[in-house]
C-alpha cells in the first residue's frame, strides 16, 4: 500500500515460508536499519522488538538530534533465515512525521528524576516526545529502570513534572515489548 501522495511506502508484507534461523536480532536490525535509510528514512532509533516464527520485527522511531519522536513508528520484518525484509508498516511515521520546533525541557534530568519513585533503580534516562490523545506530543524525560524485578519505562513531562505514563517492558529470547 502506498500514499498517493509521494508514493511512500505505508505497509507492505510478503508472507513466504521461512527456513532455518541463520541470524541473530542483531543482523536483522543491521538489516532494517540499512532497508530504511536507503529509502531515505533518516535518523532511525531502533527501540523493540519481537521474534515470531524466524521473523523479527524491529520498530523504530525517529530521532530528531536527541529527541525520540515515538508517533514517528516504522516496523520493519526481517527474515532471520536470509535477512529479506518480508514486511513494513509507516503508517505512523507517514501521518505524523515532521521537522519539530522542540523547545528546551523546562525541568532539568535532576528535576524530573526526584518525580520518580525512589524504588525504581534507573539504568538510563532520554527525552522523549511521546503522543498522547487527539494527535498533541507531550516532550518528557523516559526514565528506563528495575523495581520488584521488573523493567520499566517512566515517563516525566519534561515542563511540568507529571507523570505521563508508565509501561512494563516485558523481555523474553523472542522480544522485548512495552505494555
């Protein structure tokens, strides 16, 4: 399926047979990542992904200088047995994608960190523009951590100190994905 506009790809998928695994996540987002740029898709941040029957399905977001812009999404499916790209899906990149006028965080790392729980153990932190309803971005600080054994992703508004969301980033030998 393409836009009418541009002709830019929105989803595409090839269903075939897939053989033997031959390698690993890593050389499947090498491979994703290489299919995107040399369809000008620029300034791609892998995040997650999940591996159903010798397919991995790599999402990324764009990243505009520091910022992930996660309502920019690209999925993209590799086939482990040759590295084929066998499907796509940009919908959220094609309707939403654009140059943004982001604006310095009114709250610094430090500030936005002493919103977190304290139990939370913090392994990284990033900014992030998040989509929340009707189609607005909320910029945030993403705090990725450990609490009870279980990672988690804070999200801080980077102006007000609210909490935005919170997902549980569950990691398995076939993925990892947020819920």
């Amino acid at each position: 399926c393409l836009t009418k506009r541009g002709g830019h790809i929105v989803y595409f998928l090839h269903n075939r047979r897939v053989g033997q695994e031959s390698l690993s996540v890593n050389d499947a987002i090498h491979k994703a990542k290489t299919f995107l740029k040399e369809r000008g898709y620029e300034s791609m941040h892998n995040s997650y992904y999940e591996k159903v029957d010798g397919v991995a399905t790599v999402n990324f977001a764009y990243k505009q200088n520091e910022v992930v812009c996660y309502s920019d999404l690209i999925k993209v499916k590799v086939a482990l047995d040759d590295g084929q790209i066998v499907g796509m899906e940009a919908n959220g990149y094609v309707m939403n994608h654009e140059v943004r006028d982001i604006r310095t965080p009114h709250l610094t790392k430090q500030e936005a960190r002493s919103k977190v729980s304290s139990r939370l153990s913090i392994d990284s932190v990033n900014i992030a523009l998040i989509p929340k309803d009707s189609k607005r971005e909320v910029l945030c600080y993403e705090f990725k951590g450990t609490s009870g054994g279980r990672n988690f992703l804070i999200y801080i508004n980077a102006d007000t100190g609210r909490e935005e969301d919170i997902q549980i980033l569950i990691e398995s030998p076939d993925g990892i994905l947020t819920i």
